[in-house]
C-alpha cells in the first residue's frame, strides 16, 4: 500500500492545479468465463456520476472476447451500450442577431437541453505485456468507434429568456473513431494479494482529445473474487464536447468463472 500511497501523491498534486474541475465517481461489475487455454468471454456493467457526484451520467453494459495470440500479445474485441445524461449547450456564434445587437457576446451560452439518450459502442484491441520481476509492463492500442443515434428533445432553456423555448430540436446522429493508447505498470507485492498498478492512457481523434492518469490496487479476495480501488484524473485537451478535467475515484468486482 506505500508504493500506491507514493503513486497517488504526485497525481493528486497535479491534478489540484485547476480548480475548476469536476469529480465524479465510477463503479463496475465485470464477470469473465475462460473457454480454454487461449479464448475467453466476459460481460461487464458499470456507472459513472459527475458534477461532484450529484448527477449520475451514465449506465453502460458490455461483452467481450479475448484471445491470447502469443504468450505476450493478446487480441480482443468488444461492444458497449452506453445510456447517458446528456447536458448539450449551444453558444452564440459572430453572426448571431443577439450579438450583433450588443444583447450577447460570441462564446456566451445560448440554450441548453438535458436528456437521456444511447449510444453503441465498438472496440478492438492489442495488448502486449512483459514481465521484469515483480514487474508487469503492458502497452494497449485500442481502435474504438461509438455511434450516437439522432434525437429529438421537445424544448430546450434560453439562457436569454430565461425560459423553455417551447420548439423541438433534432441533434443529428454522429459517429466517431477514437485511438486509444494505454501504458500500465504493475507489480506483484510479496506476501500480501495485492497489486498496485498506474497508468497513462491518450485519447487520439486526428488530434490528443484527452488523456487520463490513473493510480490503483486489485484486492484478490480468492481464486475467483477480486476487489480494485483507484484514483483517476483525466485532462481534456479537446473541450468540442463541453467536458470538464475530471477527478474520479473508481471501485471495481471481478469474477473469474
């Protein structure tokens, strides 16, 4: 626990240098079944909470197949239903009326509309891990492509008017690829069924979007169980989609089948 203790230290300093940021939580249940000696399967569910925990923003289910290519190398692949809290707000623009009047200025927020609304979500991956000791090494480069189909909201709130618009509005469905790029560390405490780990992952879309810095530990509970607890900050260098730096302490169930 000192190694995660020193870990989380410098992280959490760093993270503290906007105070701006939200905090959220993140909680997952994930099940995997191992068919044999290479191929294996696994459901997971998990949700997230965001504006210091008082919204939660998402529920999401998953499956998964992995297989083991090379003892170092492993490929799998994935699908996600996600079901979030959307929050979309619209800015005034250069040429808006209310700008050009002087009633607004260019940035300033126009209207915004809250509502529940899906997405599919599809992953494929390759890992490589190696071993130095008690030392475990591992780079992920994951392709993933989420999908967000159209929707329709009845009305959205004028930050102007102070009131409902009273007209509907159709955000057009969207459709987006993301590279994603994970260097972990691990390592093996002795005597103790711990693991603490940390880890960067970058966010690519023609452009870094995000990148998140996490410190952790997975409990084994027993051969089948095991418990993880961590902190993550994740820093937004694209805000195209209104997303805050974020704090996030997360709790994770594994079950081995």
């Amino acid at each position: 626990m000192l190694l995660l203790a020193l870990a989380v230290t410098p992280l959490a300093g760093f993270a503290q240098a906007d105070s701006g940021d939200d905090f959220g939580t993140e909680i997952s249940i994930e099940a995997v079944k191992k068919i044999d000696k290479k191929f294996t399967v696994g459901v997971e569910a998990e949700m997230r909470t965001r504006d210091d925990v008082k919204t939660v923003d998402r529920w999401s289910g998953g499956v998964a197949v992995g297989y083991k290519v090379l003892p170092w190398l492993k490929a799998s692949a994935g699908y996600t239903f996600l079901y979030d809290n959307n929050e979309r707000i619209s800015y005034y623009e250069e040429g808006d009326g209310k700008v050009q009047k002087g009633l607004r200025k260019v940035g300033d927020p126009k209207k915004r509309a809250q509502y529940w609304g899906v997405r599919h979500r599809f992953n494929v991956s390759l890992t490589g891990s190696w071993k130095i000791s008690r030392m475990e090494l591992s780079l992920r480069e994951r392709w993933q492509y989420t999908y967000r189909p159209e929707y329709t909201v009845d009305q959205r709130w004028s930050y102007y008017d102070e009131d409902w618009d009273g007209e509907e509005h159709t955000y057009r469905g969207k459709g987006k690829s993301v590279l994603r790029s994970r260097l972990m560390g691990e390592y093996k405490l002795s005597g103790i069924p711990a693991t603490p780990y940390l880890s960067v992952e970058a966010f690519n879309a023609w452009n870094l979007e995000k990148i998140r810095f996490t410190a952790g530990a997975d409990w084994k509970l027993n051969k089948k169980n095991t418990l993880g607890l961590y902190y993550r900050y994740q820093r937004v260098d694209d805000d195209s989609d209104n997303e805050p730096n974020r704090h996030v302490v997360g709790l994770s169930y594994k079950l081995r089948l």
